[in-house]
C-alpha cells in the first residue's frame, strides 16, 4: 500500500479495505485483494474518458450521465448474474455505494 499513488481521501481507503475484506479468502487480506494499481482488462464495463463521445442533441449532462450510469451498471449486473456482490467489485465500487447508486438510479427493486 506505501507503493500505491493513493489519489483518494481516507473514506476511498475504508472502502478498499471493507471491498478486500468482504471479496478475501479467510480472514487475511493479500496485496492481490486490494486491487490496487491493477492494469485495466479489455473486457472493463467502464469506458476509458477518451472514448466517451457525446451525441449530439444531448443538453442536460445530468440526465446523459445518469443513463450512462444506469447502463454501466445494468450490463455489470448482468454478466454477474445479478450478484451485487461481484457487480460492485467489478465497477470497483463498495457494496454500500452499488446500493446508493441503485437507489439514486430508482433500480433498488
């Protein structure tokens, strides 16, 4: 962790331990279950910045990153069977924030 650009506050911290914790093998958390500084694999549901292109006609950013988001979201919990789980460590999220986000969103059902 002394090695890792950490670019959060400490609430980003509690929420790589809480991840690492929940995600561990046992009650020991390895360097592996961090995540940290992890080369992005082409199957990543998150778009790099450079690629997002904005269609046009789209005036309210709120309501254009909110679909966005939705749709992010909708694929990571299909190709995890819907586990929350697995969807909120694959979007690199904590479980308590997939939930928020869900709820914002009106998926929680």
């Amino acid at each position: 962790m002394r090695r890792y650009d950490f670019p959060g506050n400490v609430r980003e911290l509690e929420n790589i331990l809480e991840r690492a914790y929940t995600l561990c093998d046992a009650d020991i958390i390895h360097a592996s279950d961090l995540h940290l500084g992890e080369e992005k694999d082409e199957t990543s549901l998150i778009p790099d910045a450079e690629s997002i292109i904005v269609p046009e006609g789209v005036t309210e950013l709120d309501s254009y990153l909110e679909s966005v988001e939705r749709g992010i979201i909708t694929r990571a919990l299909e190709s995890n069977r819907w586990n929350k789980t697995a969807t909120a460590q694959k979007l690199g999220i904590s479980f308590r924030q997939l939930r928020y986000r869900l709820k914002k969103l009106g998926m929680d059902d």
